[in-house]
C-alpha cells in the first residue's frame, strides 16, 4: 500500500482542556496531516502516562502521590482516562468528516510506560524484567484495539502510530531513578530493548510507526532495526555526532520529524529561519535538496501543553509555513 506522509504535524499534547476546540485547531492547521491531540491539563488520565495506562489490556493503573501505580481491577483513574479519550475521540471524529490521508495517534512506548508505572511494591516496572515484558503485551493488545476504533471513526484515514519513548536513553543507560532517588535501576541490554520496541512496532501492520524522543543521544540505529518508519525528535538537540546516523536513516527510507518550532511560548523566526537548520544538515551531509520533501516532516519540538493556546496556534501554523518554505525552495 503507497503512503504519503504529510509535510508538517504536531507531536500530541495541547494546552487547554478543550476537546473540540483542540481538534479543530489541529485539523484547521494540518489539514492533510492532523494528530488526536492530548490535553494533560484535565488531569490525571488525561497526562501522557495516565491516557496510555487506560488503554491497557488486563492491567489496571492508579494514581498515588509518587505517581502511577499498577493495581488489581479498573478504579476511577482508568474510567477517568478512557472517558476523556473517548471525549478526544468524539472530537476528532466530528473534525474529520470526509478526511482521507495521514492522521496521526500518540502512545506512550513500552520502556518510558515501564520506567513511569509503579508495581505494587512502588518500584517502577523497569526494575523487573517480566513486568515489563507483561506490560509491552498489555500495551500491544490495547493499541490493536485503539487503532480499530480510529479506523471505525475515520475510515479516510491512513493511521500512523506514533510511540512517545522520551525515557528510552535513560533506560538504555541505567539513569532511570529508584523509588528511593538514591539509586538507579541497571541498564536494559540494548536486544532486548529492541525486541520489545519491535513487538510493539509490529501492532500497526496497515501503516507506519513512528518513535518520538525530545531527549538528546536519539538512538536512530536501533529505532530502525526495530521497525520505525519515522523518527520524531528535537531538531536544537541534533549535533554533528548524530550525522552518519542521520544520513544512513534518510538514505534508508526513515522519515524525519525535525522538531524545529519551540514548544513553549516565545518569539517565532520566519518559516524560511526555522528550517535553515535541516537544509544546512542536508548541504552538510551532502545529500541531494529534492530529498528534503521526500525526507521530512515538520513538527515543534514536543508537545505543547506548557504553551499559551495562543501560542500553540501560532506554533501549529508556523510548523506549516516552514514546510511550504523547504518545499518551494529545498536549496
């Protein structure tokens, strides 16, 4: 099946706790590559933790005052979660009436969702490597069930996957905090992290996945062996060590998302200085200008709900000015 990537899009989360309006500033902005927005500030459950912990498959979570925890049986936390994301669902529906193209939906990935989730004893999953394999399972058979229920209410669209991983770097390199703070859990062998990143991956057989990181060090190579279409990422944190993986990865056929537009409140470049980055990454890299259109897609550089909604607005069409602007003049 042919795919066409949209050339700009959000990363997920919006400021403001509006559903509708949400959706319509987001299908207003990217009219051929719209996201299902995420609005953390309703709460608990609707935080990026809590809306993924809600779709899980015979796992349950709560929310304690160190954050989510893995218990017995669906509380109010998970009612509370799947109701908004229906709420969200709702809105996107009534948006997209008619839509066919690219549309976009964000999960928590399996090893941030295991570094973030508490077993009972409040130690994250990490710390035990059968909960986390228990936990990827759960996450795969709920996101089978999510991604049906989108292609239910937007039959047009063609779905990407995208998997928020902003803890993987920590995971790879045993940073990721004990419940104590005074030490940290052991580094995942990096197979294994991959194996499971590709068992997840392989849930989206009808369309492509792409993984998001805002953290620095994104690590492209293993991202792409382990099914990743596209790869989501802040564009100010790139530096000239990420280059050959940079290159290998466009020359193999991965998308990059350049996160180029900033998520929180601020002056904003003219589109042309906004992607003046990636074109002088490409000139660098020497690879040919009419790859950019076939290559990248822009995004800002993470989600923005820590932004005014104004801003947010703004930030939105910028990311598809800046688009138009690599498109119309690649050199």
């Amino acid at each position: 099946m042919s795919f066409t990537w949209g050339p700009a899009t959000g990363v997920g989360s919006m400021p403001g706790d509006d559903a509708r309006e949400a959706a319509k500033t987001v299908t207003g902005s990217f009219e051929d590559f719209p996201f299902l927005p995420e609005l953390p500030a309703r709460g608990p459950g609707a935080d990026m933790i809590g809306r993924t912990a809600g779709m899980l498959v015979e796992l349950y979570a709560r929310v304690e005052p160190s954050g989510w925890r893995i218990g017995d049986r669906p509380g109010r936390d998970t009612k509370r979660a799947r109701s908004w994301l229906g709420e969200d669902l709702d809105a996107l529906e009534e948006f997209t009436q008619g839509f066919e193209g690219p549309l976009k939906v964000q999960a928590v990935g399996p090893w941030t969702l295991a570094a973030a989730l508490e077993l009972r004893g409040g130690e994250a999953a990490l710390s035990d490597l059968g909960a986390c394999r228990d936990l990827a399972g759960s996450l795969a058979e709920g996101l089978r069930t999510h991604l049906d229920e989108v292609r239910r209410r937007v039959p047009g669209a063609q779905i990407v996957l995208q998997l928020d991983e902003p803890s993987l770097i920590a995971v790879l390199r045993g940073q990721v905090r004990s419940a104590s703070g005074y030490r940290t859990h052991r580094a995942v062998d990096r197979q294994r992290v991959e194996a499971t990143l590709r068992d997840v991956v392989g849930v989206h057989t009808d369309g492509p996945v792409v993984v998001h990181s805002c953290a620095p060090d994104v690590p492209f190579a293993l991202l792409r062996r382990a099914g990743a279409a596209a790869i989501s990422f802040d564009f100010s944190l790139l530096t000239e060590r990420d280059d050959d993986a940079i290159g290998e990865a466009v020359e193999g056929g991965t998308r990059l998302f350049a996160g180029v537009v900033p998520g929180t409140d601020g002056p904003l470049s003219d589109p042309a200085g906004s992607v003046m980055g990636v074109r002088t990454l490409w000139r660098r890299l020497g690879l040919h200008p009419g790859l950019l259109v076939e290559a990248v897609t822009v995004t800002p550089t993470c989600g923005l709900a820590g932004a005014s909604p104004e801003y947010a607005r703004r930030a939105l069409a910028h990311c598809a000015r800046a688009a138009r602007s690599l498109a119309d003049n690649p050199e």
